[in-house]
C-alpha cells in the first residue's frame, strides 16, 4: 500500500511540474506576442508616413519617379509582410519575409534620402522636414520595440529549451521562436532623415 502512495505521489508530483512548465511557456510565448503588437504600433506608423514623405517629395523630384515608385512598393510588401507575422508571430517563416521586406524597404528609403540631397528646395521644405523628423522618432522607436521583441523571444527560447521543459515544448507544440533581425550592417542604421 505504501509502494501506491508513492507512486500516486510521484504521479502528482510530475503532473503539477508539467503544468507549471506549460503555464510558465505560455506566459512567455504571450510576452514575446505582445512585444511584437508595440513593433507592430510603430512599423504601421511609419507605413503611413511614408507616403506622405513620397507625395512631399513628388512635386520636387520629378525626374526620379522609379525611386519614388521603389520606396512605395517596397512600403507595400513589407506592410504585407507584417500583416501576417502580426497574426502570427511565432512564425518563423514570416518573420523571415517581414526582415526582408524591412530590409529593402530601408534601402529604399536611404536610396530616396541620398537622392534629396540633390534638391535643396525640398530639403528646405517645411512638410518634408517635420515628416523626416516623424520618420526618425519612428524610427528610433522601432529599434527599442524590437529589441524588447529580441529580449521576449530569447527568454521564451531558453525556457522552451531547458530540460525537462523541451520534453512539454514539443509535446505541446510551442516551437522555437525567431528572433527580428537585421541581416546587413547597412541595414542596421536607420536611415538618414537629415533635411
């Protein structure tokens, strides 16, 4: 009778440990979600300045049309790309493409920047300097919510990693999350807004 005591013991013990590790991964997994609805926030901020930015600088730059057109199009797939890691963001896939996207999207925008300069009447502008202005602070913002979506994704990682909480993780589907990333060194300064 002791021996089923102890066993029952042992049973009860391993259920309330499996349950505190599945609570403790879905704790995490909703910190790492949350942190990426704050870069969400700011990456549709800067998607609807954006074409305000091309507009402004239109009426200057009208012998440069294809980078006009390249910045909004750019624009266009990486807000397709967000919009689906938005739904899901502990696909990797996804996020794959949406660093992508916000890679040739900075490109882009450095490309439409450096061309400016050749415009002092549009540096010059009042519209285009305040939205320059609003494009940095988004910008900066954008690199302190991803850094706490890093942060979120790294301690969920370890979590699910950790023994015995990888035997749950699997049993339970919570697959490893990706981290946002910037591929290229040029890439990883924002671009200049400077007018």
């Amino acid at each position: 009778m002791t021996g089923f005591y102890i066993l029952l013991g042992l049973l009860v013990l391993a259920v309330i440990i499996a349950v505190s590790i599945y609570n403790r991964l879905v704790a995490l997994r909703n910190r790492f979600k949350n942190a990426f609805a704050q870069i969400d926030v700011q990456l549709k901020r800067r998607y609807d300045l954006i074409p305000n930015l091309v507009e402004t600088a239109k009426g200057y730059m009208k012998h440069e049309s294809e980078t006009l057109e390249a910045v909004i199009q750019a624009r266009n797939q990486a807000q397709q790309a967000e919009k689906k890691v938005a739904q899901q963001p502990d696909d990797p896939q996804a996020m794959k493409q949406l660093m992508g996207a916000e890679a040739s999207l900075t490109g882009s925008l450095g490309r439409l920047f450096a061309l400016s300069e050749n415009y002092p009447d549009l540096k010059a502008n009042q519209n285009m300097m305040q939205l320059s202005e609003e494009l940095s602070s988004t910008e900066n913002k954008i690199a302190f919510a991803r850094q706490a979506f890093n942060d979120a994704v790294m301690n969920y990682n370890t979590a699910r990693e950790k023994f015995p909480n990888i035997i749950f993780a699997n049993t339970f589907g919570f697959t490893q999350a990706q981290l946002f990333e910037i591929e290229m060194t040029e890439e990883r300064e924002a671009p200049s807004v400077s007018f």
